[in-house]
C-alpha cells in the first residue's frame, strides 16, 4: 500500500473541489494510505476557523481515513519542513499544491501529486 503524506494545502485542494478522495488516489496508486503530521492537522485546525461554515475542511473524514505520523526530528517546527525530511527519508509523495513545496520535492526528484484544474489528483511530471 502505497503511502502518501498530506500538505495542509493539498487537503484544502482536495475539499473545495469535492471529488472522492479515496477513487482519485485509488485512480493513481492503488490502495493508499494519507499520512497525517500534527502539525499539518493542527495548520488544518487553524484554517478552518477561518473559512464559513458552508466550506468546512471535514478534519473528522481526514483524521478517520489518515495515519497519525510524527516528524523525524523536533528541530523544524514549520510542517513543510517536517513533510519534507518524512519524503526525503522515507520516498513518500506528497499531496499539495504549494508551489514552493512542490519545487523541493522536484529538485529532490520526489513524487508530487496535486490536484489539478480538472479536479482530479494528477501526479506532477514536470514544473
């Protein structure tokens, strides 16, 4: 089972598009698992506090179909740097679309998936 951390952002992505995320990563990778960081979780938390009602980011369905997984080290508290040394370490994709991050994970030559225009999950081929 193919094992994929989440960025904040990608989640973002995932929700405002309103596609069923287990048949897009199922569509991709087969049988996956969302890795969840807390700091990602805890971004998450914060964002949805500020978004309305009607765009709640549905952290129960996240945290219900995702695994809790804790950064390598305790030395970098932003969770793209957390996200990054899990990938690096272990050749896990993400899922964003943070420019910035997606740049890192291409100059390493890690996977990246995102969601793309036509609300689907796409793995990244090139920048």
């Amino acid at each position: 089972m193919q094992q994929i951390l989440i960025d904040a952002c990608g989640w973002v992505a995932i929700i405002d598009s309103g596609m069923n995320i287990d048949s897009e990563l199922s569509r991709v990778y087969g049988p996956a698992q969302m890795l969840l960081l807390d700091s990602v979780r805890e971004e998450l938390e914060t964002l949805n506090k500020q978004r309305p009602r009607s765009k709640n980011l549905l952290l129960s369905l996240l945290e219900q179909k995702s695994q809790p997984v804790q950064p390598l080290t305790d030395e970098s508290s932003h969770p793209d740097d957390q996200i990054f040394e899990l990938a690096v370490e272990h050749s896990l994709p993400v899922l964003t679309v943070d420019v910035e991050l997606k740049r890192r994970f291409y100059e390493q030559g890690l996977p990246i998936l995102e969601v793309s225009k036509n609300q689907r999950i796409e793995l990244v081929e090139s920048l």
